[in-house]
C-alpha cells in the first residue's frame, strides 16, 4: 500500500511551479546557464502569479 500524500493547496501549487519551470528551462535553453536562468525566471514568475492571484481572490471574497 502506498503511504498517503497530503498537501494543502499552496504546497500542490509550489510543487507544480516548481516542476513546471525546471521544464520549461529544459526544453527551450540550450546551455545550462541559460536553463537555470530562464527556470528561476518562470518559478518566480508562477510563484508570482500565484500570491496575485490570491491576493485577487481573497479581496474579491471580502
């Protein structure tokens, strides 16, 4: 039996921009310097979006 994983919604949201910049530096950079760049890049671009677009909805709810 697998052991139980249970991550909040911020935690699952880190994770994927995480993930999903490490990527997208692979696929679209040829050198290594410019992969690490472009995934700092877009892991702080999502993480970015991600306290906008809370902060978005949390004043959106108030």
């Amino acid at each position: 039996m697998l052991p139980s994983l249970a991550l909040s919604h911020f935690e699952a949201s880190i994770i994927f921009a995480l993930f999903t910049s490490v990527l997208l530096g692979i696929i679209t950079k040829n050198t290594d310097r410019e992969r690490l760049h472009y995934a700092i890049y877009c892991l702080v671009c999502f993480v970015g979006a991600l306290f906008g677009l809370s902060w978005l909805m949390y004043l959106g709810h108030g």
